[in-house]
C-alpha cells in the first residue's frame, strides 16, 4: 500500500490572448511540488511549507492546497483520513502563471495518488477550484485546468465547469518571462472596463474561433494571424512596463503571438519549435535587463501531462 | 468550348447562435440560379430576372450578381468580354437566408464557369462580397463565405477576408423555418446594444470556442451545450413572432441548438441525422400554423458544396 506521494503540477498561462477567462495552456517549468502521506492522527494537516517565505497559511481551510485536499477528501467521504501534507512552492507569487492553482491541482493529484483513487482528474476539478478560489476569491478554472490536466484547456462554462481539452499541435513551445514587479490581480481586474463594444467582440470572437481552429489543425499561420487580443491586452498593457517593447521584440523574433500571462506580470509567446522559443526568449530577455528590472525566464514546449505523480513510497 | 453555363448558390445561416458576423453554414436548398453566357455584345448585361417581383434592378452596377460578376472580370482584366447574365430567384428575400449573397456567390461561380477559370472559389470571394455589399450596405461574408465554399466557414477578418473553411461532422443537418413577417437587416441592427458586458462576452466566447471544437471532434453532447447565444439572441428574439415558443418546441423535439438565422426572422434547428431534422421541423411549423403566419420549411443535410455548376452547354 502507497505510504507517501509527491506530485508535481505545473505553471499555466491563462486567457491565451483570444480567451480571456475561458482559455489556459500548461508549461514544463516551473511548478509546485505537493506531499501527501498517511499519518496515525485523524485528519487533515499541512505540516511543512516550503518556498513561500512564510506567507502562506498553515490552516487547511485557508491554505489554497490544503482547502483543496479537504474538499475532496469530503467528496469521497474521507475527511476521517490522517493525511500530512507538504507543500513546496517552487514557482513565484503573482506572476500571472497560476502559482495557487498548481498548489491546488497538485493538492488533489497528491490525495488522488495516495488513495489509489481510480477518479478521472476531471472528476477532482471542483475540489481543486474551490482551493484555488481561496487564493484568487473567484471561482475559476482558467489555470487550475491546464495544471491539473496539461494542454490547452477550454472553460465553456465555470460555472457547470465544463472543460474541454484542446489539442496541442506538434511542436508548439511556450516561451516566458516573469518580470519581478507587482500586479496586484485585482488592479488588473478593477482597470478593465466592465464594457466593450460590438466590433471589438467581433474582432476578439475572429481571432478565438481561428485560435482554436488551429489547434485542431495545426496551421501555424494562422494561429500567428489569430494570436491578438484586442480586447483585455490594450487595457491592461500599460500595467507591465515595457509590454510593447517585449511584445515587439517577440513578434519580431520568431513568435507565433505573444501577450500578458494572467493577469500579468508574465508575458507569454507562443513558438514554433524549442529552438524558435529559445531564440525568441533572447531579445525579450534583453528589454528587462537594459531595463534593470529582475526577471525570470522559462522556455519549454506546452505541458501536456499536468499534475503528476513523481514519487511514491510504499 | 463554353458557352453558357448553370450554377445553383445554396441558401445560408449565418451567425449560428454563437458566432456573430463570424460564422454561417449552407443549406442544400433552398438557392437562386445563374446563367452566364458569352454574347458578341462587348460588356456584360443582365438579360434576365424571375422571381424577383420585379423588385432587383438591371442596371449591372446596382445588381448584386451583377456587380459581384462585374467586378470578378475586371479582377481578371477581362471587363470588355461580352456576357449576358439571367438571374433566377429560387428563394425569399429579407428571410434571413442569404438571399443576395446566394445570387452573389452565384455570380462569380457563374463567371469562373463561364471563362473555365482554374482560380479557386476563395479567389473569387473579393468580387462576391463587395457584389453582396450592394444590396446590403455592409461588406461582410458571413452568408457569401458558407454559399459560395459550403459548409461552415468562419470569417476571422471581414475586412481581410480572412476565412476558414470548418469541418462539417457527418449526420450534422439543418432544419428551417421562414416565418412570412418583415424583419429588416436594418431594425435588427439597430436594435442591438452597441455595447455588452464583460460577462456576456465571457459565456458567449465559452461557447463558441466549444461549439468549433465540436465541430472539429464531432462531439453532438458538446454541440448542443454550446449553441446558446447569450449575447444577440435575447435583443433580437422580440422581432420574430413566437421565437421562443419555437426555440422550446425545437429543442424538445431533438434540435442540438435553435436560433436565429442571419438577421431573421427565419429560424434554423441543428440536429444530428435527417430523420430528427424532420421530427424537429414539425412542432416549429405547427406554431406559426397554429397562429395563420405563413411560413416555409427546408430541411437538409449542411450543404458541402456551395455554389456549384449545374449545367453547361458548348
């Protein structure tokens, strides 16, 4: 019988630049890793945190991982169970690449591994976005989706939380970077109008309905003709300095697209190839440091395993 | 070598619930047909029109086959060839069905017929849209795209003409009802918000992104979900008489989705197989016979062809 899993789920970029709040893609790197193991006392606890520089709360029904842990251990009528938990957070605080939805993706993986639960991820969704929503406050799946499941994932509704997993063409790598500024998501939210106007959701609606197009399809092309946001990026651009000088450095260094991971500050582009996401990922690079501005960068091909089992005990 | 030939250009239904101005589909019938044949009368004429009640001008310029021909043979350098045009409506006008588009992309497939072009119909569009823009104002190919290519097509950009042509998922059929009443594109128009919500924005790209991946997998669960227009529907419904009845009496009898055709005040189902298509038309027909509207029913498969030639004499 498995006495101890350690999981890891991965960093996500939400929206994609055409979905905002219904489309998200996994990367390789970074990534939280979660522990679960049994214990002889009832119950769930968090008993190491790692990584977070004390910032995150030890009390399960607080802490984004641990909520999710609970929630689905009371889904299964297993909230009696003695189960440690440890969570080491290995990718930064708002970055905009889904940090609390990995810890909560990889919660229910952990719970899910260690039970030897034959449950489809799917079916631990809510769990692990009821966790993520003590974190965000909302009730979305736009990362927690793509950590759990890898890919690109498409919410149709977060509220029923039907998800629909998209496929990934061969080849398509995700370059980005993280610059070390603050963009509080709820600045990101309270700055876009609560209104837009018929012709730039016609606009946005082309471009989406294109995007996912060619993710069936695999038409680089036009998935480089689809990538623009016309509709949440020129409101939130301004909040991540040198966006446009990033974008256009991407754009003109072999990205299919580039836009704002999340909420931001992340900036994501899509790429052809790893050898085009390196490349890409240079002059990117670059404008930060001219800029003085610390920063990280993560260049792979897209996620498509999501949350995983990388260690078990017996 | 030709001398005249027949095309028949279906019907179309654009905007399909969730794709406003970005998304439409032929239908096998109903259609309107042109003749093209050479003259030794240099320039081109119209030379005849039926089924128009007399309402569609000759003059080329101000015809939208006429000019939609017009302007593919100065496209191609050959203004000055002589060739008469019959233009023979087949199907109502102002239904919501494409009708001017049908006679456009009729036009131009008249045209490349005629002259044994080996352009492709996608280089033939130009010419139709700004043929279709005469009669309704705007250039946009959301009817002209679906009946000159066939099937479903989406228009990234209007204004690039950026199209794609969307698979088509076998058993995939229409039914169709034409309510006699008078909504003009123009009231339709109006009567949309110029703006909408966040929110609305939100479910309506849920959906439409779910409803191409549907397309693509053939997923009829997920269809069905997904054609449920959040946005223009609800403004527009009060311009139909009885649509919601109609939509309830459809979607209980079989239809994955019923909405709005184009403008109206035409009605389209989808449903998988004929036989449901034609379980599905009964109820809808049975309400506006129940209160003496006059109306018309089409029922097919989604037309893959688009305008094609039917008859040629050498």
């Amino acid at each position: 019988m498995i006495q101890e899993v350690r999981v890891f789920a991965p960093a996500s970029v939400a929206n994609v630049a055409v979905g905002y709040d219904i489309l998200g893609f996994a990367i390789e790197k970074p990534g939280d890793e979660i522990v679960a193991r049994f214990s002889d006392t009832p119950g769930l606890r968090i008993v190491s945190i790692t990584g977070d520089n004390g910032r995150l709360p030890y009390e399960v029904e607080k802490n984004t991982a641990g909520y999710a842990a609970q929630r689905l251990l009371a889904q299964w009528g297993k909230a009696e169970l003695g189960i440690e938990l440890e969570i080491h957070k290995k990718m930064p605080f708002g970055s905009g690449l889904g940090s609390s939805a990995a810890s909560a993706a990889g919660a229910v993986m952990a719970i899910k591994s260690l039970l030897g639960s034959s449950a489809t991820k799917m079916q631990c969704m809510r769990a692990a976005v009821e966790g993520e929503q003590k974190a965000d406050g909302a009730f979305h799946a736009d990362n927690v989706a793509p950590s759990l499941l890898g890919g690109f994932t498409l919410i149709r509704s977060n509220k029923a939380l039907d998800i629909i997993s998209l496929p990934v063409p061969n080849d398509l790598c995700a370059a980005v970077i993280y610059p070390k500024v603050e963009v509080l998501t709820k600045s990101a939210r309270d700055i876009l109008s609560p209104q837009l106007s018929l012709t730039t959701c016609i606009a946005q609606t082309g471009n989406l309905a294109a995007f996912i197009s060619s993710l069936y399809t695999g038409d680089f092309e036009l998935m480089a003709r689809s990538l623009q946001d016309v509709w949440i990026e020129p409101q939130r651009a301004s909040l991540i300095p040198y966006f446009k000088e990033v974008q256009e450095a991407a754009k003109a260094n072999h990205a299919l697209g580039c836009s704002i991971s999340g909420a931001g500050p992340s900036i994501f582009a899509l790429c052809r190839g790893i050898s085009q996401a390196e490349k890409c990922i240079e002059p990117m690079r670059a404008i930060f440091q001219k800029a003085g501005i610390p920063h990280q960068t993560y260049v792979s091909a897209i996620n498509q395993t999501g949350a995983t089992l990388i260690n078990k005990t017996n």
